[in-house]
C-alpha cells in the first residue's frame, strides 16, 4: 500500500521532520509578524466612519452654537 503519494510525503528534500517543523514555525512567525505590521498600519489612520462622525459633531455644534447666538 505504499504508493506515489506515500513516497512523496516522505521524501522531506533531505530534511528531517524536526527541521521540517522548524522551517513551518519560523515562516508562521513572520506571517504573525506582517499581519502585527499591518493590524498597526490600519489602526493609525481614521476610518471614513470616525471622519463622518467628527464631521457630523461639528457641524450640530455650530448649528447649535448659531440658534443660541
């Protein structure tokens, strides 16, 4: 029962599974590493929500701020 696909699971190009492991944690680490890279990137400008809402708010204060003067 050891067929093509068993031989190709196997063969690790040389590597044992230990370092093969090793390569998957390393490169897992990276990804975890861009996606903190770029959770930081979105999270320092305004969403196009927050700009409307201060825009929004400032201008009920001065329509406010126009009735009461």
């Amino acid at each position: 029962m050891s067929g093509i696909g068993f031989i190709q699971m196997t063969q690790n190009n040389g590597y044992t599974n230990k370092e093969m492991l090793h390569f998957i944690r390393v490169e897992v680490q990276d990804l975890h590493k861009r996606i903190d890279f770029l959770h930081e990137k979105i999270n320092k400008t305004p969403t196009r929500g927050e700009i409307v809402g201060w825009l929004v708010g400032l201008s009920s204060t001065a329509a406010f701020l126009n009735t009461i003067m």
